[in-house]
C-alpha cells in the first residue's frame, strides 16, 4: 500500500484500542499518531501547528488548501479520529477546542451505541461524521474517506468564497470608479450643451445687426439720408467683423479642444516675444494711453511653442490693456517659481475682478458684465489661453483687487539661464 501524507490523530482512552486501530490505518498506507486523552491530543496539535508555523509552512499550507488537497508538508494533521467518552476531555469537548486550533480539520467520533445524541452533539460542535462501536476497519476507511472529501470540499468552498469577497469588493470599486467617469461625462457633455447654446446665441447677434441694418438699406419705405446709409453700413461692417471673429475663435477652440492642434516645445526666449508683441499691441495701448512696461530679465527662457506663446501673451497684454482705465500702466514681470519653472504676470490698473466675476472666470462666451461696455470681445480668449498654456505643461491664474487691478500670471517650464 502506497504511503498517503494523510495524517490522521487517534484518540482512545482504551490504549489497546487506539493501537490497534493505529496499526490498521498505517498499514492502509494512513500516517497515524494516537494518544490516550483529549488533552494530549490537543498538546500534539497545537505542536505539530507551532512546528508547522516555524517552518513556514503556513504560506505552503495556502497553496494546498487552493487546491483543497489537505497537504499540510506533512506536520498538521487532517483527520481526528476521536472516542466520544473519555474522562477529562471528553470526544465533544475535543473536537471544539481542536476545531478552534484548525477550523479545517475532519473530526470523526467514535461511539457506542446508547450514545448517538451525544455524537449528534458532536456533530453540532463540528464532526464531520461518527462512526458507531464496535467497528472492523474496512467499515471506518469508508467514513475517513468521506470525511477527506467533504474536507476537500470545505477548503475549496473556502477559496471560492474568498475569491468572490475579493470580486465583490473589485466590483464595487470598479462601479464607483464607473460612477465618477458617468459623473465626468455628464458634466463635459452640459458643458458642451452649454457652450453651443451660448454660441448659437453669440452668433445670431451680430448676424441679426447685419440683416436688420442691411434690410433698412434695402427698403423704399424707409427713407435714409446718405449719412445715415453710411452709419448703417459701418454698423454692418462692424458686426460682420465680430461674426468673422467670432468664427475664427470657435474654430480655433474646437481645434485646440479636438486634440488636433499639435504643438512645438522648444526654447523660448521670453523678452523677445514680449517685445514682438509688444509691436501687435502698442496701437491699442496708444489709443487708450496705457503705458506697457516690460521688465523681463534677457535670460529668462521657457520651453514652450513659440507661435502659441505669443497668442497666449496677446491675449492676456490686450485685455489689460482693454479693461484698463484710460491713462493706465501694464506691467509684465517674470519670477521664478523654482528651478524648473518661471512664471510671467502681466499686472494692470484696472477696475479689477470681484469674487463673483473671479468664480466666473474662463466659462466660454462670458464676458463678466462687459457686453455692454465699449470694449469689444468674444469671450473667448481666456478660455483659450488656459487651454494653450495647459497643453504647454503650464497654469494660468489670477489675483485681483477691485479697484486697483489683476494680475494675469503663466507659470510654464522655463528658467532663467
Ligand atoms: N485684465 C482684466 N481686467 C479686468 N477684467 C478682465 C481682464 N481680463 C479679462 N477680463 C474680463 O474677463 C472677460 C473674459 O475675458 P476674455 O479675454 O476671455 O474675453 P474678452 O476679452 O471679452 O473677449 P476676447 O478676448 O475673446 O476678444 C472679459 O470680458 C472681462 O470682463
Ligand atoms: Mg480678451
């Protein structure tokens, strides 16, 4: 008979007994150890655990019990055979306190007749099965073998159910991970509803100017003199340049948006694309009076796309020259913000934001009140700006105060060389 590394503990207080049973097992090809009471049980069990434990057995014992062979390296044991009556520990008490040290163990009472509610009992507290006195061997293999096999079955159950708590709580983290995502594109899908209904609104309003004042041309009803023909042509003239620009912007925007823009990132240096735009916006500070003063150290340096840059850098010098007062002063200055990165600010002395135009900031098409005012503009700058820089590894901010003015800022990778 072939040796199993089954290990089974035998438990009698009739020694003869025990041995003899000890001796069939082993001769079945069981490993065997038999003591003669509860407590010595318990003492071999908690050894043979503490022994497993030294060995570090406890991460093999995990593999085996995926597979639910029960292969314990040999020093655990899988089956106790246990008798029911036993002075001190009886077979009840055993197989708790056994159950307590290996919740894996297969507990098999022995008893004689008369005694089947306490082996009942038995059962309750965790036997696996109970085999009645007086036995031959090939009647109590059957037992053992059942009682390895629903063993098998428990520690592979216990895998399983393992494996679906871990899957349970994967579950739940990928719903909420898919709740965020949901949240996410609700939110970019009202941004865009948002932006088209503005937009459609920001277009028709020009459009509209140009086919009422064109329609006043038009009209033999309504007699014009040449001067106001002329007045009602610039009119036309002015609205169909917003629309133009207004067009321009958005395509510009859906283009930066879309991903399609691709970008240079190359060395930039920074007072020289000041003074560049510099040229572009010295008319309209002229016609304001705004003074510009670039104060940017010839080193400083930053890595970023050069037409972008400039784009970014109009836009911010031309609305604190627009919202500036007449008479006012733009500065730019650079700092660093550490090694790796500079941040320019372009300072001006306008009416500045309150916290309500601040929280507003960067939404497309508002103009945070200057629709009105004589200033013209899209609404759109800001917002591609933040995008333009974003895309050049940097972060646009603001700071204002009402009353004295903002300050516009573009930290990007740079450094003063
Ligand atoms: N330096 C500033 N000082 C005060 N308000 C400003 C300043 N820059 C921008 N704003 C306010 O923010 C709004 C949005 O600016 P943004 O540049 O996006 O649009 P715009 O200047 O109105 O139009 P566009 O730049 O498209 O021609 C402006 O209408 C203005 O009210
Ligand atoms: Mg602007």
């Amino acid at each position: 008979m072939m040796q199993s590394n089954i290990r089974i503990l035998v438990v009698d207080d009739e020694l003869a007994q025990m041995r003899a049973l000890c001796d069939t097992l082993g001769q079945r090809g069981y490993q065997t150890v038999g003591c003669g009471s509860g407590e010595e049980a318990l003492r071999l069990m908690q050894a043979a655990e503490l022994e497993a434990a030294a060995r570090g057995a406890a991460g093999q014992r995990g593999r085996a019990d995926e597979e639910g062979d029960g292969d314990d390296s040999g020093l655990r044991f899988q089956v106790l055979l246990s008798d029911l009556m036993m002075p001190g520990l009886d077979g009840i008490a055993l197989v708790q306190a056994a159950r307590a040290i290996d919740p894996d163990l297969a507990c098999i009472i022995m008893t004689g007749e008369g005694s089947i509610g306490s082996a009942v009992q038995a059962m309750q507290v965790g036997a696996l099965d109970y085999i009645l006195k007086p036995f031959r061997v090939s009647a109590v293999l059957p037992v053992i073998a059942r009682a390895l096999e629903t063993r098998k079955l428990r520690i592979m159950n216990a895998v399983l159910e393992r494996r679906l708590r871990e899957h349970a709580v994967q579950l739940v983290r990928i719903n909420e991970e898919l709740q965020v995502a949901r949240q996410q594109a609700d939110r970019a899908n009202q941004a865009k509803s948002a932006f088209l209904s503005n937009m459609s609104h920001e277009l028709r309003t020009p459009l509209n100017a140009i086919l009422g004042f064109s329609q006043i041309l038009a009209s033999d009803q309504l007699p014009s003199s040449a001067a106001q023909k002329k007045q009602f042509a610039g009119n036309i003239l002015q609205a169909s340049r917003h629309l133009l620009r207004l067009i321009n912007d958005i395509l510009d925007l859906a283009k930066v948006e879309s991903g399609a823009l691709t970008l240079e990132s190359e060395p930039v240096a920074l007072s020289q694309v000041l003074q560049e735009c510099r040229t572009l916006v010295d008319p309209l500070a002229r016609l304001r009076g705004v003074e510009l003063r670039l104060s940017v150290s010839d080193s400083a340096s930053v890595t970023a796309d050069r037409v972008r840059l400039k784009q970014v850098l109009i836009n911010l010098l031309s609305n604190a020259i627009k919202y500036n007062r007449d008479h006012g002063t733009v500065s730019v200055h650079c700092t660093e913000v550490d090694r790796e990165r500079l941040r320019v600010s372009v300072q001006d002395t306008g009416a500045g934001l309150n916290e309500a135009q601040l929280a507003a900031m960067f939404q497309p098409f508002n103009r945070l009140g200057q629709e009105a005012g004589t200033q013209e503009g899209t609404g759109l700058g800001l917002v591609m700006t933040r995008h333009l820089v974003e895309k050049m590894g940097g972060e646009l901010g603001v700071v204002s105060t009402p009353g004295m003015g903002s300050t516009f800022w573009v930290a990007l990778p740079g450094c003063l060389v």
